[in-house]
C-alpha cells in the first residue's frame, strides 16, 4: 500500500524525488516501529496509540521537533489517501496533535559581504574559476534552489531578455529576470568551457571538469568555500543566498508578492518569514529618524 501512495504522489501530485525519499523514509520508519513495537507490519491496522507512541518515541530519541511534525504530515497524507482512494473509513491521525516549535528566521550574508564576495575575490580565467564565479552570481541574482541550479539547461538562459527559466517543485516552471552584468560572465563561462571541456550531449549550462552534469555536494562545496572566506554567517550553504537574495530585495522596497513569484513558494506565508528580517532594518530606520522614538 505504501508504495501504491508513493506512485500517486509521483504521477499524480508530481512531487520531486526528494520530497518522495522523504515520504518513503517517514513510512517505512513507521511500519518498522509497527512490527517492532506492536507486532503489527501493516500500517493499514493502526490506530491512534500506536502512531500517538510512535510520536513519543521520536521525541525521546531526540529528533527535532520540526522534523517530528514532518513525519506526523507524512502520514497524515498516507491516511488521506487511503479514506480517498482506498475505502478505508477512519483516520487514525485525526487526534494526533503536532508539536510546538519556535519560529526560526532565516540566515542570511550581509549586502557587504555579499558585494566584496562577487566583486573583490579573484576567480581565476579557467572553466572552474569561471564556473564557481557565475554560480555563486546566479544564486544570489535569481534566488534559485540548488536542485534548480544543476537543472538548468543551456536552452532555459535568455541572454537577450536577461532571463532564465527555472523548473521548480511539483515541476512548476518560472521565468527569473537578472541583471544585464551577469551577460558577460555568463558568456565568459561558455566559451571557457566549451574550449576547455570536452562536450556532451545533455544540455546542462554547469558541468563538472568531465563534462557531466553538476551534483549536490560539488555544488554545495564551492558555495561554501567562497562563503568562508566572505562572511561570518554561521551557515554557508547554496540556501543561505537564496535566503539572502530575498532578504535583500525585501529591504530594498520590493512588493511581497513579487517575491514569492520569483522563489517560487506556492503561498504567501513561505515568503512572510523574510519580512521578519527587513521590519528589524525598518525598526532601526524609525529609531534613528522619528522625533519621537
């Protein structure tokens, strides 16, 4: 039955592979702890004891409550599923609460440390200084995941218009404008690596010294390497400039709803977190400027 509930979210909600691994593992964790702990190996059978002990002893065994509230949504969804398209007539989940969690505000790098980031650090002419540069200025010109950055094909980047276009979660697309700087660097990079790279057929803009496509760690890597050395963020990871590329247009004036289209969030209250961060900026504005502060 699980594996039934993975196809539809597949095929039918069009989830991404991460989002699936992470429903498979929530499920399977459970059906685990079903056969362990009560002798039981279908989760059809279960009833709210069994999953409200399956929640206490994820508490006890330390998880975070985030990723605690992640699991009880994961089953939430199977059981959905199974009232819906299955015939079954009782939602075990339906009394199971979820656990408080504090509110956390988003790291981001300063607009100071992001400038001498891009515009003082000397990358070298070769196709993985020119690589690592024009990653780095995407990231924060675009605000695009990871998953989005390795994904981009030559074909997805307007050069005339100064556009890319993106392929998000639940494969729903985006046109994301940049700035008509980045031309140069982009083109600086193809012709770099078209002369030094040996070519491949997929299509993909970034590619590692072999010419194949780029993965998560390498991404992630070079991101956090030049971060090191640029900021004192505790956090340096390809999401903090997305988390920054927000930020700061919030801080500049830009409309919210503008910037949830551009991240891509499918509501407003992803996007509202950041707004945590531009009223601190406002606030201090008011402090240093109302007569009656």
């Amino acid at each position: 039955m699980t594996e039934t509930f993975i196809k539809y979210l597949q095929f039918e909600k069009r989830l991404s592979v991460n989002t699936l691994t992470a429903y498979r593992t929530d499920l399977t964790q459970f059906t685990t702890f079903l056969s362990t702990t009560f002798d039981e190996a279908d989760p059809v059978k279960a009833d709210y004891g069994m999953i409200r002990s399956w929640v206490v002893s994820l508490v006890d065994e330390g998880i975070a409550a985030i990723s605690v509230n992640r699991k009880i949504a994961s089953l939430r969804s199977f059981y959905k599923f199974l009232m819906m398209h299955q015939g079954m007539k009782k939602d075990p989940t339906a009394k199971v609460r979820v656990l408080k969690t504090g509110r956390k505000l988003p790291s981001f790098v300063k607009e100071s440390e992001m400038a001498n980031l891009l515009d003082e650090t000397a990358f070298s002419d070769t196709h993985e200084g020119l690589r690592d540069k024009l990653i780095l200025e995407l990231f924060y010109a675009t605000g695009i995941r990871l998953a989005e950055l390795i994904g981009l094909r030559e074909n997805q980047v307007d050069m005339i218009n100064s556009t890319i276009k993106v392929v998000g979660k639940r494969n729903k697309e985006r046109v994301i404008p940049f700035s008509k700087k980045i031309v140069p660097i982009i083109h600086a990079y193809r012709n770099c690596r078209d002369r030094e790279i040996e070519k491949k057929a997929h299509g993909f803009l970034f590619v590692t010294d072999e010419g194949e496509k780029c993965y998560p760690m390498m991404v992630y890597r070079i991101v956090n390497k030049y971060l090191k050395s640029a900021t004192v963020s505790e956090k340096k990871s390809p999401h903090i400039l997305r988390h920054s590329y927000a930020t700061h247009l919030l801080n500049k004036g830009a409309e919210i709803n503008a910037v949830k289209d551009l991240l891509g969030h499918a509501s407003l209250a992803a996007t509202q977190v950041y707004t945590h961060n531009s009223m601190d900026k406002l606030k201090k504005v008011f402090d240093q400027a109302h007569p009656k502060a």
